[in-house]
C-alpha cells in the first residue's frame, strides 16, 4: 500500500514538473538592444531578442519618429569673386596699357628719303680748305597707319670704312678719294625700306659742277 501511494505522488510530481517546464518554454525575456546614431534618445531604436530555446525567435521594434541621421555637408570654398572688374573702376585706378612696337603699335606704310641723292667732300688733310664740308644730312619720313608720322629709321652704310652714318642720318667721309656710296633706311618695324647714294667729291669733281651751274 505505501508502495502505491509513493509512486502516485511521484507521477504526480512529475506532471507537475513536466508542466512547469512546458509554460517556462512559452516565457520570452526580453533584451533591450540599443542603436543609436546620437546619444539623443529620441533617436533610438530597440530591438527584443530572445534567448536560444524560448518561443517567439527575434523580434525587434523601432522608433517610426526617429529617422536614420543624415550628414550636412556645407562646402567651404566660395566662387564668388572678390575682385572688382577693371570697367567699374575709376579712370585713376585702372591700369595704363602702353602700346606695344616701335610705333607705338601703329604699322609703316611709307617711307621717304631726302635728299634723293648727297653729295659731301671727301676728306680733306686739314691744310687743305675743303670746297665742300665732308659731312651731311638724309633725313626719312615714316607714314604710319592712321596718319600718324615718324622720323625714326634704322640707317645703314655699304662701305662704312669710306662713309659713315649716324642714327640721325648724319653722313661723314672717311676716305680721300672721291666715289659713291649706298645707303638704306630701313623703318624700325622692319616693313619697308628704301635705297639712297652719297656721292663724295673732290675739288675737281667740285669745280666741274661749279662751271656747268653758270654758264650760260
């Protein structure tokens, strides 16, 4: 009989420890996880988790009100201009542009030469009067585009070792003997140029011009 009523309350307790465990395994425990991109709590989302063996898996929970943070970009590099425009300055600050070339940027459409041709003495010992000076002047008109004139050229002797010239167009003999020389002016921009001939002359050269002048 005692043997009976041991194994009955053994079956009974085992009931009850089957049915214990059976509405524990329906038990979840939560656990708050939180996720937040600022330590704002407004903006933080929740997510229930359940451990392994319990009912109702993963469940997780978020705050609709918090929208994910998106980050500001504000560039700082500014394209405005800080320099104020030539134009809208005063006729004071503006920069003075200075016309570039030899002419003041303007081009050489004519060049004249006077006298056509020179004629200068030889040089002469200085015991000697000269009949006439060994020295004499070309002089050169540069037209310029525009209408803009210029005595400026570049001059140039054949025989600089029998005559010179100066940039001036000042000829000077440096031989004693009588002949010929050729001269070119060329303008500074190099467009044109013009040929001219300086005779030297001696006192007979002198005297047989003199004679032809006054006859009759």
């Amino acid at each position: 009989m005692r043997a009976r009523v041991r194994g009955a309350f053994l079956a009974v307790g085992f009931a009850l420890l089957v049915a214990a465990c059976s509405d524990l395994g329906r038990i979840a425990l939560p656990l708050r996880v939180s996720a937040s991109a600022t330590p704002d709590p407004a903006a933080t989302s929740t997510t229930d988790v359940v451990l392994p063996g319990m009912v109702g898996g993963i469940s997780g929970t978020t705050d609709p009100a918090s929208p994910t943070p998106t980050p500001s970009l504000s560039p700082s590099v500014s394209l405005t201009p800080t320099t104020e425009p030539t134009s809208s300055l005063p006729p004071s600050l503006r920069p003075t542009v200075t016309p570039s070339g030899p002419y003041g940027g303007l081009e050489a459409v004519d060049l004249v030469i006077e006298p056509s041709t020179l004629a200068i003495g030889v040089k002469t010992p200085p015991a000697i009067t000269p009949v006439l000076p060994d020295t004499g002047v070309l002089t050169a008109t540069v037209t310029l585009r525009g209408g803009g004139i210029s005595s400026r050229v570049t001059w140039k002797s054949a025989s600089p070792g029998v005559m010179s010239i100066d940039e001036n167009g000042v000829c000077r003999a440096l031989d004693e003997r009588p002949q010929r020389v050729q001269v070119t002016a060329t303008t500074l921009d190099g467009r044109l140029e013009r040929v001219v001939f300086v005779e030297l002359r001696d006192r007979a050269q002198v005297e047989i011009i003199l004679d032809d002048t006054e006859a009759p």
